[in-house]
C-alpha cells in the first residue's frame, strides 16, 4: 500500500513539473503575415527562470480571460472585467504597439498582467493555432491560443 502512495505521489510531482515547463518547440508559420483573429492568452513565460504562469496561478476572478481580436493594425477586446483597445505596426515579425487603452475597473491580476507589459511587445511567432509575444529582449513571452 506505501508503494502504491509513493508512485501516486511521483506521478503528481512529475505532472504538476511538466506543467509549469516552457513550451520551447513553439512552430511559427511564416507564411502566416498578420495576426488577423480572436485570441485568448494562456500563459505567460519567463525563459531565464524557465517558469510559466498560467490563469489558474493568479487572480483572475473566476477565469475570467484575457481576449484579444486582431485586425490589420488594430486590436480589440476584453482583458478580463475591461474593454481594450490600440493600434499596432507589424514589420516581418517585429510589433510595435502604437496605442493602448481602455477601462482598468476592478481588474484582477491575470489583466493587469497583459496591460503592463502591452508597450514592451517586441516580436511574435504564430501559428494557426497559436500566437506567442516575446518582450524583455525575448527573455519573457506571453501565449495565447486562438479563440
């Protein structure tokens, strides 16, 4: 019966491990050139303490979402209990966020997250369905899966 418990409790540790481990095989698509959808963040990583931070980690009210729609040069969306909106400029894989703004009422952690870091965006890799920032010289990334 210990033995039985010893493995359970291994299978937990290794499970919860492998969760909490960057995805680094991320494909990008190049023949995806803009970011035109819905687009729901998942995680935010950081590379050089190979940590991910998921919505269940933090304050989002219930899970409440992040939820990005992007257009040609604009976004829009809710970042949990807020309205957002701004204006970007793609080059290759390069972004530049021109404008950002919105409602910032009674926002969880989980959207204050995704505000704060918004102006840092530096470059991206998509796939079809996937969607990945990178900022902080590509030492932290956001993810964020198509809706």
């Amino acid at each position: 019966m210990k033995k039985l418990f010893l493995l359970l409790g291994i299978m937990l540790i290794a499970v919860s491990c492998e969760k909490d481990k960057i995805n680094k095989d991320f494909t990008d698509n190049q023949s995806l050139q803009n970011l035109s959808g819905t687009w729901v963040i998942v995680s935010y990583e950081d590379f050089g303490k190979n940590s991910v931070i998921f919505k269940s980690d933090v304050d989002s009210w219930n899970g409440l979402d992040v939820k990005l729609t992007f257009t040609a040069d604009s976004l829009y969306g809710r970042n949990t209990t807020n309205t957002v909106y701004g204006n970007f400029t793609i080059s290759d894989r390069n972004i530049h966020i021109i404008s950002y703004g919105g409602t910032k009422i009674m926002q969880p952690e989980w959207g204050s997250m995704f505000s704060s870091v918004v102006y840092n965006l530096e470059s991206f890799k998509v796939n079809q369905s996937q969607l990945r920032f990178f900022y902080n010289n590509g030492k932290n990334s956001i993810t964020l899966d198509r809706n």
